[in-house]
C-alpha cells in the first residue's frame, strides 16, 4: 500500500491525475483489508478525493471527503474513550 499511495503522490505532485488515481485506487484496495477504521484506509480515501477535486469530479470528490470525514469522525472518537 505505502509504495502505491507515494507513487500516486508524485504523479498528483506532477498533476499526471490519471495515473495518481491509478495508484491511489490500488493502495485503497490494500489499505481496504486492514479495516474501516484504519488510518491508511482514511489516508487513500482523502487522496482519491485530491484527485477527483482536482480532474473537476466534484460530486466524486465530495462522497469522498465525507466518507474519509466520517472515518476521522469515528477514529477521534474512539481515541477519547
């Protein structure tokens, strides 16, 4: 998961989006198996989201923010408890 989420960084850092969803889309369905509530899972979600934002998938990139804001949402909870 960790070399696909920096090779879809550098490829975001380029603006080469299609390839850093590429990446981004693997490293999501790695960080996938470790759990809803995972930090690697949180972390690709936000960076697909980068993505659509930044190709113009607005209404893409929001359900993800949400999703990735309902996880941090959960992960802060649980971490006050």
């Amino acid at each position: 998961m960790g070399t696909e989420n920096a090779a879809g960084l550098r490829a975001y850092q380029q603006q080469n989006y299609a390839e850093a969803e590429t990446h981004f889309r693997r490293a999501f369905r790695q960080a996938e198996e470790f759990g809803e509530l995972d930090a690697r899972l949180l972390s690709t979600i936000n960076n697909l989201a980068a993505v659509q934002y930044a190709e113009g998938n607005y209404a893409s990139a929001e359900q993800l923010y949400r999703r990735a804001l309902s996880i941090w949402r959960r992960l802060w909870t649980d971490a006050r408890k």
